[in-house]
C-alpha cells in the first residue's frame, strides 16, 4: 500500500477512485492553496474514509502552496505517489515537489499539463531531467497527449517511475 500527495487536490477528485481499491492507499498527504476547496476536500475525504480500517495514516489536509510543502516535516519524504494537476505550471513545479518522495524505495510521478504541441517532441527528456537532478533515477517515462487545448497547445499526461539514489 501507498501513501498518495495530492498537494493541487482541489475537492479531491483523484481519491474516490483510488480509496475504492482496497489495500492500495495507507495515506494521504492532499491540500490546495484555496481555502474553500480544503473545506471541500477535508469534508469529502473524511466520507469516503469514514468506514476504513485500519484507518489512513498519515491522514493530512494542508491550505498552503505546494512548493512550501517540503519545508514541512510532516509532509516531506513521506509519499510513494505524487499527484500534480496544476495543468499551466506541473512541469515548473516538479522540482519543489521531489522532497515529497520517500525516497527509501520506488515510487510513482503522475501529472497532468498543457503544453505547446510543437514542445511536445522534448518533454519527455525535460521530465528525465529534472527528475536526475533531483537525484531520481527515471523509469518507463512517458508524455502523452490526451486531447487538443487549442489550435497550439494540448492537454497531456506524465508518469515516471522513480528509484532514490
């Protein structure tokens, strides 16, 4: 089982699906920088854990910005999956957001992004590389377009498997 961060959860869309499996998630670490969606997201996570057990742990909900979270102990070095729906700046947030990683072991990078289609082709090697300069070492990377944004730009998806050297 996994601990999951989700630090862009919004209301928490991702985790209905994920809770549902069981024995899949230990934990969450979810928060958004708008205080009305943590409400949200506070009230809708502790529904859909209500009936657990055992319990999730750790079980956190934080109102701050995202690239403050590895300055806090209790949220650094603590998740196996980290989640990053910030779809304008997911690839200029990636390098504050590798602490978040326990990095005892491998783990799991999965976001979402629009970038422009003539960029596309790179970002694959972009991923690669801020992942090596954080001290990962990257594994069945992909970028893939999911659909159209607009005549210049798509929506696409990112996932690297990640080993901690």
């Amino acid at each position: 089982s996994v601990v999951i961060a989700d630090p862009y959860a919004g209301v928490g869309p991702a985790f209905p699906l994920l809770l549902k499996h069981e024995g899949l998630v230990r934990g969450y670490l979810a928060g958004d920088l708008n205080p009305r969606a943590v409400e949200l997201l506070t009230a809708n996570l502790e529904r859909w854990t209500r009936n657990r057990t055992p319990s999730c742990s750790p079980s956190t909900v934080v109102c701050k910005d995202a690239r403050s979270w590895k300055d806090d102990e209790h949220l650094r070095g603590k998740a196996q999956v980290v989640l990053v729906n910030l779809p304008h700046d997911s690839f200029e947030h990636l390098p504050a957001l590798f602490p978040l990683f326990d990095q005892r072991g491998l783990t799991l990078l999965r976001g979402w992004a629009i970038v422009e289609r003539e960029s596309l082709s790179g970002r694959k090697a972009q991923l690669k590389e801020a992942i090596e300069a954080s001290g990962g070492l990257p594994s069945e990377t992909r970028v893939s377009e999911i659909k159209g944004f607009s005549t210049s730009r798509c929506f696409v998806v990112f996932e690297s498997l990640i080993a901690w050297v």
